[in-house]
C-alpha cells in the first residue's frame, strides 16, 4: 500500500535523489514544501531553473559562473601562473574566501577513482594539460583532496605535468587524511597552501 499520494512520493524520491538527503529528510523537506503558499513553491521554482539555465562551466578554468569567463580568470590583479588544481567548485570557494590566495584555478569535477570506474577522462584533465600548452603557466598546486581518489589524481597530474617542466606542488597534510577542503578552517588551508611541497 502506498503511504503517501503519487505526487508526494515522487518529491519525496526526488528529493532523496539528492547527496547527503535520507528517506526522512526527503519526506520532511516534501511535506515542508507542499505546506508552503504556491508563491513560494513557484519561487524556488523559478530559482532552481534559472540557475540551471544561468550557470555554466567558466571556459578557462572551468568552475561554475554565470559568464563565459568566471571573475577570477577575468581578473588581471590575480597572478596567472599560478594555477591551483581543485576537486570541485565548493573547493576554489573555500580557497576564495582565504582572501589570501592570489593565483588562479582549475577545477576537475571530480577525481580519479578505479574503485567507482571514474578514470581521468572522466574529469577535467585533458583541458588542465591544453591550459598549462597555451598559457604561460609556471607553477601548479595540486590541492585535490587528502582522501585516496585526491591522492591518486595528484599523483596522476604530478606524473603527467612533469615532463612538461612545469614546477608541480601539494599542499601540505595540514588538511587532515580524508577530509574534504570545504570542511576545513581557513588557517588550516591557509597553513596547508604555505607549506606546498614540490612533488
Ligand atoms: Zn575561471
């Protein structure tokens, strides 16, 4: 017997469809949802679309932005050999709000992972390599995540930037084993940024 009407159990699938939402969460957020004025529902609505129909893949370094090119690649103060490679856009946010890093990005959605089959072509590596050819790039940070998949994604960089004579760095284990940059205070990313070493 189903428990709830059809279109209720389909928000609540849905919204359980969704990272980090439980079958709880997802029946609470549903019955939320449908308990709130139309105005409101037809307002996150209207967000949700014009989000996915706005925001697009910034053509240099490829995070999330509204504009062909994001507003740090757009920015002639930022120092454009120093690329930092991160896992995600949440990531180069984390690193932004430092206020202190001033090189670029590039963003790989993802990381290598033979465990879930994400191999390299499944990110954003080819581009990163086509990016260190034609831009004068001296320096890349490697700051993938310390987890194994961002551990192997920086060796598998590492190895492939190398011949190219471009200076490859980590940052530092300040970043504890396994846990995500969007976690960690910004003193730790900060002191993890400083104490890069050259891998
Ligand atoms: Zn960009």
């Amino acid at each position: 017997m189903e428990l709830y009407s059809g279109p209720i159990n389909k928000l609540i699938e849905e919204l359980a469809s969704l990272p980090g939402i439980g079958e709880k969460s997802a029946s609470r957020l549903a019955f939320h949802l449908i308990n709130l004025p139309t105005s409101r529902v037809q307002r996150l609505a209207d967000t949700l679309m014009e989000a996915k129909e706005k925001v697009r893949y910034c053509s240099t370094c490829f995070t999330l932005t509204d504009g062909d090119v994001c507003p740090v690649c757009s920015n002639d103060k930022r120092d454009h050999s120093t690329v930092m490679v991160v896992e995600n856009s949440r990531d180069l946010a984390a690193y932004e709000k430092t206020g202190k890093y001033m090189g670029v990005y590039h963003v790989l959605h993802g990381a290598i992972s033979p465990m879930l089959g994400i191999g390299p072509s499944d990110i954003r590596l080819k581009e990163l390599i086509e990016r260190l050819k034609s831009d004068e790039i001296s320096e890349v940070i490697i700051a993938t995540n310390s987890s194994l998949e961002g551990e192997t994604t920086a060796m598998y960089i590492s190895k492939l930037i190398k011949p190219t004579g471009v200076k490859v760095t980590r940052i530092a284990s300040g970043v504890p084993v396994g846990g995500d940059l969007e976690c960690i205070d910004e003193v730790t990313l900060l002191r993890a940024l400083e104490g890069r070493t050259e891998i």
